[in-house]
C-alpha cells in the first residue's frame, strides 16, 4: 500500500512537468556521482541553514490547525528519507537486471523537476506523517536528519554499485537507482520549501 501510494504521487509530479528523454548511460559516470553528490550536499545545507536557530515555539507554529509547522516538516522529511532509503537497500541487494532499462522513460534532471516543485500539494503516506515522529524538538528531529543525511552522502560519494543497472519496478514505471537516490535528495528540498513558505508567514513568532 505504502508502495502504491508513494508511486502515485512520483507519478503525478513526473507527469504534471513533462517527462523527456531516455538515460542511456548503463554505469555510474564521475559527472553523474558529481551531480549526485552535489544535490545530497546542497540539499543538507539548504535545510539547516533554514532552520539555523529557530525556537521550539517557532519550530511548533503552524498557520492553520491543519498544516504542518517546521518541524513536522523536519520529521517528515527524515521518515521519508529513511523509508526510501530502504527500498533503495532492498533493490540493491537483488540482482542487477540491465534488460530492462529500455523500460527506464524518465531524464535524471525530470525527476528532480518534478519532486521539487511545489505547484501541486499532496497528501503524504502515513507511515511518513509527523505525528510518527519519535522525535520531540526541533533540535532532535535535526540531528536525525544530519545522521541520516551524512549515511546516504557517504554512500553517494564511495559506493561502486552498479546504481545504473539495477531497474526498480514502480507503480508508474521502471527507474533506476540513481534515479530513485536522486528521487530521495529532491525530497527533501520539496519540504524545505514547504518549511520556508511556514516561516514567511505574516503571524509567524519573531525572534
């Protein structure tokens, strides 16, 4: 369920931005780890510099009952990075099945197009909610995601897995892996707009 439900809304926002193109490229290339690496980097930095000295009653205000505060945009984006960090680890221990990358109808720069926009709002699984967050403060769920962030950037950076040719079946279609560390990265960027638009709001605690 959890599966199906994530793969709809990769499949709306893949969609929704036009999808073109075809990877073609069968190994993991030092420009592609460099990209790879880049976005882990950049997209860490991003959301720590946002939330950089924020009190808990800044990190607990939300602007209507029903939208998330900035840190349950925290929490979210570190139960969601764990979750798909799992099936990235489970594809990866199957074995590599580059017959099917002529299935593979999505560009690398469309996937991040699409999971970073954030035209289109969408209802989050509920295993990825907040409210199953173990984490109570800002502070907690922030070192969660530096000790997750740091797992997945270490890997980017030395992994010599066949990321290319290992094909993950989704709900929408076939995408590599690259594709899908890619998919995880543009995540959390997506959150951290959504946490900024939070902070820009005019009832917002001041320092």
């Amino acid at each position: 369920m959890l599966k199906r439900t994530y793969g709809r809304l990769l499949l709306t926002l893949l969609v929704a931005t036009g999808l073109a193109g075809k990877v073609n490229d069968t190994s993991l290339t030092k420009a592609e780890r460099k990209t790879l690496v880049a976005e882990y980097k950049d997209t860490r930095s991003d959301l720590l510099s946002a939330v950089k000295g924020l009190s808990e009653t800044q990190a607990n205000f939300k602007a209507a009952p029903d939208r998330w505060s900035v840190k349950e945009c925290v929490a979210h984006i570190v139960l969601t990075e764990e979750g798909l960090w799992e099936n990235l680890e489970k594809a990866m221990k199957e074995p590599a099945n580059p017959e099917q990358r002529k299935e593979v109808k999505v560009a690398d720069a469309d996937i991040l197009k699409g999971i970073k926009t954030r035209d289109a709002k969408y209802q989050a699984p509920e295993p990825f909610q907040p409210v199953n967050a173990k984490w109570k403060t800002l502070d907690e769920a922030v070192d969660a995601f530096k000790t997750t962030r740091a797992r997945h950037l270490k890997y980017a950076r030395t992994t010599t897995e066949d990321l290319r040719n290992h094909i993950m079946d989704t709900p929408f279609g076939k995408i590599d892996a690259y594709q899908f560390m890619l998919f995880v990265s543009g995540h959390s960027n997506r959150h951290t707009q959504q946490l900024k638009e939070v902070m820009q709001h005019p009832d917002f605690p001041k320092k």
